[in-house]
C-alpha cells in the first residue's frame, strides 16, 4: 500500500518501545476535545496520562490480539489493533496521526480486514463514538449497526457469499 506521498505504508508488531508513540497518537486523538474545555497544559497533560493507562489497560482485557504499528516509509503514523476472536475479529482500535488522517490508509487497512474476515467466514465488529466522523467510512463500508452503548454505537460488517456492500 502507498500513501500521497509514496512511502510505502506497511504495518509492524507493536512492542514496548512504542509506548511513547502511542501516548502522543493517544493525545492527538483527544486534542480538539480538551481544547473545547478550556484547561491549563498541567491539566490536559495529566488528564491524558490517566486516560492514556486506562485505555491500555482496557485493550490489553482483549484476547488473542494484533496490536500493529502502522508505518509509513519508517516513521510510525498510527495504530492498528485487532482482536481474533471465535466467530468475528473485533476491530478495537484504528488511529492515525492527524496528518496521515483522510488520506485513504484506514480505509485501506479496514478494507484488508474486511477481506481477511470475508475468508475466514468471520464478522467483523466494533466500536464507535458516536461523534466520531468516521461513522461514514463504516457505513460506506458496509457496516451495521447492532447496538447502541449511550455514547457509542456497535457496528457489525457480516461476510456474504456475493458482493459484499461497500466493497
């Protein structure tokens, strides 16, 4: 796969050095939010830092996972983290780095997913904020909603014997 820019955009096993990276991408991720409220660097910093450990812990309870780093050339861009689970791989986590954001990469690591999942006779499910923009990626993808959690959605992409929607 290649980005815009042509470096060639691949995936590598997350390890223990990457937490540094994890925690910058984890804080991109929530940078408009804590701008909206208004508090101090000290704040946001320490608010990000609890937040951070609590999602790695809550990731860490999901079994039989592929925590992937995603590359572009050798530079790490984001996160791809999947759960295999009996009858459907749970996609857990996909981010990337705001720069590297709408420029086809997720689409194109969720679309191998989908293809890796069609395969093996598996669904695929996962979580979404409900304020998150990338509910339409899901959706143009094929995805389904199968509950709604308050603040998320439930989606669920099912394999079918001819021409998947979104594919």
């Amino acid at each position: 796969m290649r980005n815009d820019d042509s470096a060639a955009i691949t995936l590598r096993p997350a390890d223990a050095n990457d937490e540094a990276f994890l925690y910058r991408l984890y804080a991109s991720s929530r940078s408009e939010e804590l701008a909206a409220w208004g508090w101090d660097s000290a704040r946001q910093e320490a608010f990000l830092n609890l937040q951070f450990r609590a999602q790695q812990a809550h990731y860490r309870e999901y079994p039989n996972t592929d925590h992937q780093i995603i590359l572009c050339g050798e530079h790490p861009i984001g996160r791809l983290l999947v759960s295999g689970l009996e009858d459907e791989f749970r996609l857990v986590d996909i981010a990337l780095l705001p720069e590297h954001r709408n420029a086809g990469i997720g689409e194109a690591l969720i679309r191998e997913l989908l293809e890796r999942a069609r395969r093996s006779g598996k669904a695929v499910r996962l979580h979404v904020e409900k304020t998150n923009r990338a509910q339409r990626l899901y959706q143009r993808l094929g995805f389904k909603p199968i509950g709604d959690a308050g603040s998320h959605f439930f989606l669920e992409w099912q394999p079918t014997e001819k021409g998947d929607e979104g594919q």
